[in-house]
C-alpha cells in the first residue's frame, strides 16, 4: 500500500478530483510500467491506497478510464 493511504482516504471525501486524477495518474504509471492490459482497479488500487469501489465511483470501466487519459493527453498536446 502506498504511503500517500491515509492521506487518500481523507481526499476521498473531501476531494473527489484529486481522487480523479490520484486514479488517472497510477493508470498512467502502471500502463508506462507494464502494458494497458495490466492497468486493472486492483493494481490501481494497490498503488493509490483507494479502494476498487472508489475507483468505481469516477470510472465505470476501464473504456471511461481510457477515454478519460486520452482526453487529457489530447488537452495537453493543444496548450
């Protein structure tokens, strides 16, 4: 479990993007690591200290995830 958990388990409900982006962020690590195959909500979860249903709060799936991460990588090659 990562040593941000307690501080994530705050965020959750305080802040729900941070939360967000906590989950686009690890998905982002995992998939640089290993391959998007491997980017699962248990793996993101393990790395976030968040739980699976948290994860599922802000992406249904991994598709909505995905949609999510091209989306801002899209954004950031226009500014």
């Amino acid at each position: 479990m990562d040593n941000n958990s307690s501080n994530n388990a705050y965020n959750r409900k305080k802040e729900p993007e941070l939360n967000k982006q906590l989950i686009i962020d690890a998905a982002t690590e995992i998939g640089a690591e290993t391959d998007w195959h491997q980017v699962t909500f248990q793996a993101i979860a393990d790395k976030t200290g968040l739980s699976k249903g948290g994860i599922i709060h802000h992406f249904r799936n991994k598709e909505e995830l995905l949609d999510e991460l091209m989306s801002q990588s899209l954004s950031e090659l226009t500014y």
